[in-house]
C-alpha cells in the first residue's frame, strides 16, 4: 500500500476525488459550478505531482528535503479533508447524494489546494532561493491555518457530541413536570416555613449533619411544588456566585423510564453538563438512544460536577419508583463522597424502608400547621376569582374549608372546584357544611356526580390514561372513547364535539398539557384510588379498575379500530399513510402499541384472538383486484424491481408490527417499541440468530394459525430465506395464497 504522504499516495488520492466529483456531477443539481472548480484544481494538483515523481526519477532516489516533506503532510491533511466532507453523505444510494459544501466552504478548500499547487509548482522549477523562502513562509501559513482549522472543527464535534449525549440523558417528561409545578406558583410564595426555616440553613452550613434531606408529606400535600420552587429559590441564597449548580427531577407515576435509578441520575447529568460539559468525559462507551450508561458512571460525572463549587440536587416523588431503594442508595453515596453536594429528596411517609440504620439524614415532616398559611392564600385566591363565594363571608369559607383539609392540597382544590361552581350563595354555604372528610371520599363524590348517561364513557377515558402502554392525546382519547365492538366505520358522526368534552366530563380528574395535549391525570392520587381494591355493588366498586382486564379491552378496542373500514384501502406511498394518520387520530397508537398492551394484559381471551386472527388475514375479493386485508397495503405475488415499491412495503411491515408481535408470541424475541427503529437488515440478521424465520414461515404458510403453537411455542422448521427481501417478500406472498382464501 503507498504511503500517503508520498507522491504516489498522495497522486491515488487525488484520482479517488476526482472520481467521487464525477459521481456528484451525475446525482447533485445546482452545483455543477463549484464541482467543476474542484477538479481543475486537482487536476491541476495531479500534473505538478507527475512532474514532481518524473523529476526524482531522473535524479535518483534520495530523501526528500524537509520543506518538500512539509509540503506532502500538508497537501494530504487537505486532500484528506475534502475526502472526509465528499464520503460523510455516501450512506446511501447516488441519487440522494447531498453536495456537501456551502459556497465559503467551497472557496476555502480551492484557496487551499491552489496554494499546495503553487508551493508543488516551486519545487519543481527548481530550488531558487527565493522561491524557496517564499515558499517556507506560505507553508508555515498555511501549516497553522490547517491547524487551528482542525482545532476549530474538533472543538466544534466535541461540542455537538456533548449536546448530543445531553439530550439522550435528558428527561423531558421531568422538565414538563417543574414547568407546570412552576407555573401553580407564579405570583405568590409558599413554602416560606420550608425555604427560609430549614432549607436556608442547612444550604449555608458549609459542614452539615448531613447532606441529605428527606422533604416527607402526604399524597396531595404540596410536596412537588415545594421541590419546584427549592430548585428557583436555591440560586437567591448567593446571587454572585457562579459555582452553584442545581439539577432536579421528578418521578412520574405514569412514566417508568423516569424511576428508572439511570434515569434520575442521567437527567441530572443532562442539566449539570449544561455549565460543566466535561462531566460527560467520564461516559465511556458515549451513551446512545439504545443503550444507557451504567450508574456508576453517571455517579462520577455528578460527583465531578463538584469538584469546583457547591451543587445542589432535588428529587421529587422517590415513592413512585419501585427502584427507591437502589435510588436512594445511589444518591446518599454521592452525597458522602462530595463535601459541596446537597441532596433533596421528597416522598410519601411509606417509604422509610429506604433508610439504612446507620444512615444520617436530615428529615422534614410537611406537618399540617406548616401548610395552614399557604393554604389560606389558596383559598382566598379562589374567593378572589368567584362571584359566588364573594357573596359569603370569607373568613367563614376560609375557616370550614381549612378545618377539614388536613394539609392537603388536593383535596382543598377539589372542594373549591366544587363549591365554586355552584349557582347561588346558598348552595355553596351547603356544599361547604357537607365536604367529604377524605381525599378518597372526595374523589368518590366527585365521580357520584357524573351523569348516568356519561359512566360508561368517563370510565374508559380513565382506563386508557390509567393502562395504555404510552399517554395519548386528547383526539387520541376522544377517538378511543366512541369505539364500540364490531364497529365497522367511524366519521365525524361517532366524534365527540366540542373536542373538551371528554375533560369536562370527568370533573378534574383529567389534565390536558396545553403545549403536547397529552392527557394523564390531574394527581398521581387519582390514579391510586382508581386501582385501590373493592368489593361489593357499591358505586366506588363501578370504577374501580382492573389492569388486565383494561389491557386486554385496550388491545380489543386498538384491533377493532384498525379492522374499520378507512384501513381497508390500499396504501401505496407513505403519503397516503400520513394522511391516513391525519384523519384519524388513533391510527399510530393503535397500530404501534397494541402489541404492548398484549403483554401488559397477560393472555388474551377468544374475542381478542379472533380479531388478532382477522387482524393478520389478507385475501382477494375477486381475479381482478390486488390482494387487500387490513395491513392497507398492496402485496405483490412476485418481487417487484420498483425500489419505491418494495420501500414502502417494508416500511409498512415494520410498521404494523407484524414480526415482533409473530416472534413475542413464539417466546423467540422479546419485543420493544423501541426495536422498530431497527433497520430491515438488522431485524432480519436477529431474527435469523434465533432461528423464528424457519418458524414464522411455517406459522404464515398454515391454513389457521395453531393455538396450540402459539400457546407452547414450538415450531416446526421450514427453510430459511437468506436475505431480508427475500425473506418479506416470502412472507407477503404466502400469506397471500395460503394462509387464508377467500371470505
């Protein structure tokens, strides 16, 4: 191999540049005048390189001088760097060639090649003193312009790399949560007897007793906006420094990637690395979408966040995860190993579990007499902003109201909701002498009070934000409602109007986030009461919810809405699938997330398997029409040359999840959402390893798939395709012919 400071090398590496010009000017439009440019300047390059080679020829072998050598190192690290920028957008096929190069970009590298030309065309001149000098000069300008250049552009990856590892580490759902807990805030100021009582000292002593704090309170007393406003008061204890770094995240009981122990530390990672980027050195393999760092690492890089100024963590709702401990024990060695550290921690009174025996913690109970003053502003607040109430003595609707709220902040927002929205003075003075005593008891009275006609509906809206495997939308939400079993259409005559109705409905027990229209419930708590056992034909037995049976309703109701008749059609570009995505609502939840609520639901009953059956059933209605089915997609009998085509088509295979709910059911791969982002020749080679392709195609090629197989697992083999295209295009096709004839 030549070397490539040589002339050789340095001549094939021309002549591989020129080639790749050519095969830009055939693919990219726009700028045929910069390619041009470019290899009349290495063309040019090349001829003083042969004239340069035939030169040492005549005169024999001997050393180059060091100015030539200088200028070689020199032409390569330029050459090399167009070589880099021209092969970055070579990953796929020439005709989504990319010309690489803004017009600056373009005149920086030709400013560079032509001054490699002239020194080149010096030394074979001959060696003229002057030429020489000139020439030394130029080079050591030239040498240290590449130079900083390649200082510049690695500072520049080392950069975008760090921002890039930041966002993977990031929570956003985390961030979501302290903008709304903010938000609840903003105007006033509780948690004076927390922040200027206890959290104030303990942040100013430079030797604590200890440098963690447990913030400890019932469900529904404050504790998330107490931790909201620690995180924006923190930095007000000493304006001028610059060395305080604070990072918070919470738990959501919704999100069980947020209690994940990497998780909550990557998130505080995330934030740290915004003022200390180097942390992120200590990450080694640099994480990705697929695979986390290890705690460890992430305990090292929060540690190192400290070396030079105080750092200040807060995480909220530590009982939401069932990985509190490992949490816990993770963030008390960070916090025993790091003298500038301070760590705070919120939960529920049930957790002391976490607690070593030996371990010491500052601890804070959100004692009822703590609240009362925050409490107090909340309600006249609300008198404040209601008509009704302001006909009532205030200090009368302050004092019924906070004799019974026990410190709950949830429970004081529900009774206000409440005794607000009634119509008259009088009835408000009622509803305030016959509030619930309990938070449970509240959210029971106000379920009581949604109308006979509404239940059914109000019911399920709570269970899909209560089971589904990933939070919907309000159109989400709204389309599910409306579906019934053995529906076969949906318009806007099954839609519910206005789209808030839903919300409206279940009283408060709903939120809607204003920026993602994401719904999830108002309060963790909802959630707890909904899933609390009971027993007997009382009302608080209605709504109860069951996880399994809930689940496997979700998987009927995602099935039934993908075998409608607007899935039928034949899908041909993902145009058509986008706007099918566009007009109704649910079609990417159902189509992407049922397979997961099949495994959160445990095994499904004979309704839910014969829509799975008719689900996968492709046939042909008469000799002249394509082969239909409820994948809405064509399926060609033989493999087609049209790449659009096949493109398409494995784009839709991956994306109604046919393999991985085939292969989850066979117990050959345990499916993810996240494995659909795998390429088709990825997915294939792992498939193949496990050997479910020999399987899935003797499953296809039955007449009925065989319960029991799907029960046990066991296959037999059938011969394996060799390639991925081979292998879908098989697929396709038996199912075509064979797997189910016509209706």
């Amino acid at each position: 191999m030549a070397d490539p400071v040589s002339i050789t090398g340095l001549v094939l590496q021309v002549g591989v540049l020129l080639k790749q010009l050519v095969e830009y000017g055939t693919a990219v439009k726009g700028a045929q005048g910069e390619i041009g440019r470019l290899r009349t300047e290495l063309y040019a390059v090349k001829g003083v390189l042969r004239d340069l080679e035939t030169a040492q020829e005549d005169a024999g072998k001997r050393p180059l001088k060091r100015e030539l050598s200088e200028t070689f190192t020199t032409a390569a690290t330029v050459l090399g760097e167009l070589a880099r920028k021209l092969d970055g957008t070579k990953q796929s096929r020439i005709k989504s060639l990319v010309w690489p190069f803004d017009k600056p970009e373009c005149n920086e590298i030709l400013g560079k090649l032509e001054r490699v030309k002239t020194w080149l065309m010096l030394y074979s001149m001959g060696e003229q003193q002057a030429g020489i000098g000139l020439l030394k000069d130029n080079l050591q300008d030239l040498t240290i312009t590449v130079q900083e250049d390649i200082a510049d552009r690695g500072a520049r990856l080392q950069l975008d790399e760090q921002q890039a590892i930041s966002r993977i580490l990031a929570s956003p759902p985390s961030e979501a949560v302290h903008t709304k807990a903010c938000s609840a805030w903003q105007g006033v100021s509780p948690g004076a007897w927390f922040l200027d009582g206890h959290l104030r000292s303990w942040l100013s002593d430079a030797h604590p007793p200890s440098n963690m704090l447990l913030l400890s309170g019932l469900s529904g007393s404050g504790k998330t906006i107490l931790m909201s406003r620690a995180a924006e008061w923190a930095p007000s204890l000493n304006p001028s420094s610059t060395n305080l770094l604070i990072a918070r995240h919470y738990c959501l009981y919704n999100d069980e990637k947020s209690q994940k122990v990497t998780q909550i530390l990557g998130s505080l990672v995330a934030q740290l690395a915004q003022h200390t980027p180097s942390i992120l050195d200590h990450l080694d393999p640099k994480p990705t979408a697929e695979k986390q760092p290890e705690a460890a690492q992430l305990e090292t890089c929060i540690a190192t966040a400290a070396a030079d100024g105080q750092v200040v963590l807060l995480v909220d709702a530590l009982n939401e995860s069932m990985d509190r401990n490992a949490i816990w024990q993770s963030l008390a060695g960070i916090a025993a190993s790091c003298a500038n550290m301070r760590i705070i921690v919120s939960s529920t009174p049930g957790v002391s579990d976490i607690l070593d025996d030996n371990a010491t913690c500052l601890q804070v109970n959100m004692a009822v007499d703590r609240s009362t003053p925050d409490m107090a502003v909340f309600v006249d607040q609300h008198i404040a902003h209601s008509k009704v109430l302001q006909r009532l003595p205030s200090e009368e609707v302050r004092d019924a109201l906070l004799k019974k709220a026990n410190g709950s902040f949830r429970w004081l927002e529900l009774q206000m909701q409440y005794v607000a929205a009634q119509p008259t003075a009088r009835r408000a003075m009622r509803a305030l002498q016959s509030t619930p005593a309990t938070l449970d008891a509240a959210y029971a009275a106000v379920l009581s009070r949604v109308p006979t006609e509404s239940r059914e509906m109000v019911k399920e809206a709570l269970a899909w934000v209560a089971f589904a495997s990933e939070s919907l939308t309000l159109l989400e939400l709204n389309e599910a409602v409306v579906i019934e079993d053995d529906q076969v259409d949906i318009d806007n005559t099954y839609r519910l109007v206005p789209p808030d109705v839903l919300l409206k409905l279940c009283h408060g027990f709903l939120d809607c986030s204003p920026t993602t229209s994401v719904v999830t419930f108002a309060h963790e708590s909802v959630s707890t009461f909904l899933r609390v056992t009971t027993s007997g034909d009382n009302d608080d037995a209605y709504w109860h919810l069951d996880m399994d049976i809930w689940s496997r309703c979700i998987v009927r109701k995602c099935l039934t809405y993908l075998l409608m008749k607007p899935f039928q059609q034949d899908i041909t570009t993902l145009g058509e699938l986008r706007h099918l995505d566009a007009t109704y609502p649910l079609m990417h939840f159902a189509s992407t997330r049922w397979i997961c609520d099949v495994q959160r639901g445990g095994k499904l009953d004979t309704a839910e398997l014969d829509l799975v059956k008719r689900f996968f059933m492709v046939y042909r209605s008469s000799r002249t029409e394509e082969y239909i089915g409820p994948f809405g997609y064509r399926i060609h009998e033989t493999p087609s040359s049209d790449d659009d085509s096949l493109d398409i088509e494995l784009h839709l295979w991956r994306r109604f999840q046919l393999f991985e709910v085939t292969f989850s059911w066979l117990g050959v791969v345990s499916y993810e959402p996240e494995s659909s982002i795998l390429s088709e020749e990825d997915a294939f080679e792992k498939l193949k390893s496990s050997h479910g392709l020999s399987q899935v195609l003797y499953l296809l090629m039955r007449e009925r798939p065989p319960d029991h197989a799907l029960e046990a697992g066991h296959l037999a083999h059938a011969p394996s395709p060799a390639s991925p295209r081979v292998f879908y295009k098989c697929v396709s096709a038996r199912m075509a012919t064979r797997l189910y004839r016509r209706p």
